[in-house]
C-alpha cells in the first residue's frame, strides 16, 4: 500500500491556507481559487509521484521523504501558487501590485537559498534538482501572463519557451539528449525572473519596460538556440554508422550533463 507522503500533503495544506488568506485580504473570485487549488492539487500528486519513484541511493535523505532544501523549494512553490491565483484575477480585475510582487521576490530570494542549502546539507538530488527547475518555469510562465496586460501577448513568449522546448523533445528524439552543464544557462533564467518582477511592479516607463523584456527574451533565445544546437550537433548516429563525438576526438573528459526538461 503507498505511503502517504506528509511533506507534499502539508504543501497543499500550506497552499489553501494562502489562498484563503489572498481571499480574506485582497479577494479571490472563482477562476483564481480553482486555478490555486489546482496547482497546488498537481504540485502535491507530482511531488509524492516523484519520492515514490525516487531511488534511495539517490536521495541521501531517503526516497520517502523531502530533504531540507526540497522544504525550501516547496515554500517556494506554496508562494508561486499564489502569484498565480493572483495572476488570473488580474485579467477580471485589478490586484493589488506589491502583493504580487512580494511574493515574488520572496520566492525569488529562496531560489538562491535551496540550492546552497542542498550543498551544504549534502541533500543534492535528481528529485530536488527537477522540482526547483520546474517551480522556476511555472513562476516565470505566470509571470509573463501577467506583463501581457500592460506590454502586449507577445511577452507571453518568454514564459512558454521551456514548454516549447519540452513539446519538441517529444516530437524530435534528438532532443532529448543530456546537456552539458552552463552556467550562462542560470544565469539567463535568474534575469527572467528578476526582469519580469520589475516590469510586473511598474517601475519602468512603458518604452522601457518593453526594452528590458525584449533584451531578456534575447538572451533567453540565444540561450535555448545555444543548447538545440548543442543537442543538433551531438544526436545519436544513425544505425548502421559510426560518430565520434568531439570530446573522444580530442581526448577531453566527460563533462558532467544536466537536462532542460
């Protein structure tokens, strides 16, 4: 019989308590709860998919149970679950901007936080690892749902770029290979976030504001058209022939790989 895992079930707790609290202060109406509630109903029954499947050597804390910088991460998920309710009640009305941006920013510093809490508890995981990338992407996808009100659809783009990049690992096998590590990569998803949160707050003048969000969709261009490249370059042979892969030709090591999806 599966175990109940606590961590992802006081998640869901955490994230309806926030959302009554949303509600209580600013006002939720009925699309905004549904969409918290069914963020954080996925969140839970992914992240206890995700321990049950978890290989224990993997896990230094055990497949069953969250480590401390998984607590992090799901804090932080809690927090975009409420930007998001607070995202779809933008479109009927308008929220309260520096709720919005205070739990950004909250979720945004924790980013910085579960990592090296990750390192120094010695709790790095496969599992932690695809949780905070995937708490990153949903919170930059809501984000840039919310910036299309002032700046225009096409600043949706910057958040469906990951989604895209999924959608095509399942239609072209090719891209389904492991990236090299790069920390440009970090770096490029740490400015969506920041650029987003400061146009979302309204601090730039409308020409500027649509500057800044251009140049951070340029990078985030450059930095997916660096890895499709990557992943063009180095697709598995063909059968029946034989490629060398660059670093055999060379004689340089392995590199330690990381995936986008």
């Amino acid at each position: 019989m599966p175990t109940v895992r606590t961590g992802p079930v006081n998640g869901l707790i955490v994230q309806v308590v926030l959302l009554a609290g949303l509600a209580g202060t600013v006002g939720l109406g009925v699309a905004a709860w549904l969409v918290g509630i069914a963020y954080g109903v996925v969140m839970c029954a992914a992240l206890t998919h995700g321990l049950h499947l978890a290989d224990t050597d993997d896990s230094p804390v055990g497949g069953e149970q969250l480590g401390p910088a998984d607590r992090v991460t799901l804090t932080r998920a809690v927090l975009v679950g409420g930007v998001a309710a607070l995202t779809i009640e933008s479109l009927d009305r308008p929220v309260p901007v520096d709720v919005l941006v205070v739990l950004t920013v909250v979720a945004l510093v924790l980013d910085a936080v579960d990592g090296q809490v990750a390192r120094r508890t010695g709790t790095v995981t496969a599992l932690g690892a695809r949780f905070d990338m995937e708490v990153d992407a949903f919170l930059i996808l809501v984000l840039s749902v919310y910036v299309t009100g002032p700046m225009g659809e096409w600043a949706l783009t910057i958040g469906a770029m990951r989604y895209a990049f999924v959608v095509a690992t399942w239609l072209l096998p090719w891209m389904r290979g492991s990236l090299p590590a790069r920390p440009w990569r970090k770096v490029v998803a740490a400015t969506q976030g920041i650029v987003l949160v400061v146009v979302a707050a309204d601090v730039l003048a409308p020409p500027w504001a649509a500057v800044v969000l251009m140049a951070s969709l340029a990078l985030l261009i450059e930095s997916f058209g660096h890895d499709v490249r990557w992943l063009w370059h180095h697709r598995p042979a063909p059968l029946g022939s034989v490629r060398l892969s660059p670093h055999a030709v060379h004689g340089a090591p392995g590199r330690r790989e990381e995936r986008r999806t």
